[in-house]
C-alpha cells in the first residue's frame, strides 16, 4: 500500500462494495469469536474493530505500520468499548512475549506480509497453547471462468496482495492445525475476485472444532 495520506481513503472505497456484499459479514463472524487477549495483524483502518464483543474479549493490540492507515484506525478505535492499543510495528519488528494471547486475527494481510513463513511462526509463538488463529484471506483458486490479473499486477491493485498464495499450506506448515475452514469469493464480481480462505487455526493442544462457526460462516456467505 502507498504510503500517501489518500492510502486509507482509496482502501476503504476499493473494499466498500465486497464489504456490502458479504465481507463485513465475514468480518463480524471471525471478530466476534475471538476472546480474551487478542492480537489483529495488520488492522488497517480498522474495519474490524465494531465486531469485537466487550464481553468476551479483554484487550485489543492492533498491529498498523502504515502511518496513514494507523490515524484512521485510531478514529475508528474511539468508537469501541474494547480496550484498544495501536502499535506502527510491522510483524517481523514487533517485540512480543511468548505465549502473550488467546487469540490472533488476520484478515487480508497473510497475503500481503514480505515473510509468510515467519510470520506464521511468530503467531504461533505469540499464541497460548490452545490459542486460535482466526484468519480471512485470499488464496490461489483453480480454472476460473474469467482471465485475472497476474501476480504482480494484481499485487499492485490491491495493495500488495497476492492471490498466489498458499495460505493454507503456510499456516500447517507453521505449526497450527486448521480445524473449520470455508472457501468463498470475494464478492466484488467481474475479474477482479478472489477466491477466499476464512477459518479456524489452533496452536496444540487444539480444541474442538466449533460448530457455531460453521453455521456462521454459512450465514455469512449469504
């Protein structure tokens, strides 16, 4: 993403119409899930934050190192009752305890951090054992009826974003075991969708797959 003050302004208004259409609904469906200490990677402006329940989650540290996107996200964090600390570092710069949080949230930015294999290791290592993983994120699709974008192009379009990705693959190979899992489009049409990823990642020991996130994440695809 440009470093530009316009930055935040053009991410919210190139995400507003799959937000319409679905996306806020799978946001509100990982947020609302998660519980006690949280970690959000890559909070941006912060489209997440009213999802957060005060009942179930105790602190919020949001991770932002984009200065502009950082200053939206800090508006849109006066709104919440959630106790909430922002913090410019990026993944691989941030200094934090082993086994600090109950819950880590990503969403659409797996695809865009520069180390995914370390940075997948750094959630696992932040996380408490038995610790969640709650991640919404694009990954490489198979026959598409409409040509796309390459990577690198579509990099550019979205941020930094690559659909190429092995998310997947990266979060096992991390560590953590994947137990509920939904794969959807991005709902905003035409040859600029993707094909998404929104589950379930556990540091072991693992709990048991939750059956109201299946439920939900079928409402949210509605």
């Amino acid at each position: 993403m440009s470093d530009g003050w316009w930055a935040p302004a053009f991410y919210d208004w190139m995400l507003a119409a799959s937000e319409a259409k679905g996306l806020a609904a799978r946001r509100r469906w990982l947020a609302r899930s998660a519980a006690g200490r949280v970690l959000e990677l890559g909070a941006g402006t912060g489209l997440n934050l009213r999802w957060y329940r005060p009942d179930d989650v105790d602190s919020v540290l949001a991770l932002e190192p984009h200065a502009a996107m950082r200053a939206r996200l800090a508006q849109r964090a006066a709104t919440i009752a959630v106790p909430l600390e922002i913090s410019g570092a990026t993944v691989g710069a941030a200094d934090l305890p082993a086994a600090s949080f109950d819950t880590v949230v990503a969403t659409l930015v797996l695809c865009c951090v520069d180390d995914l294999p370390g940075t997948v290791a750094a959630v696992a290592r932040w996380l408490v054992p038995g610790g969640r993983l709650l991640f919404l994120e694009p990954v490489a699709a198979g026959r598409r009826r409409l040509p796309r974008p390459s990577p690198a192009v579509w990099s550019r379009l979205a941020g930094g974003c690559r659909f190429d990705r092995d998310i997947l693959g990266a979060v096992r190979g991390g560590g953590l075991s994947v137990s509920d899992c939904d794969r959807f489009s991005l709902p905003t049409g035409g040859w600029l969708s993707a094909s998404c990823v929104a589950g379930v990642a556990w540091r072991p020991p693992i709990g048991e797959p939750d059956p109201a996130m299946s439920v939900l994440a079928q409402g949210a695809s509605v």
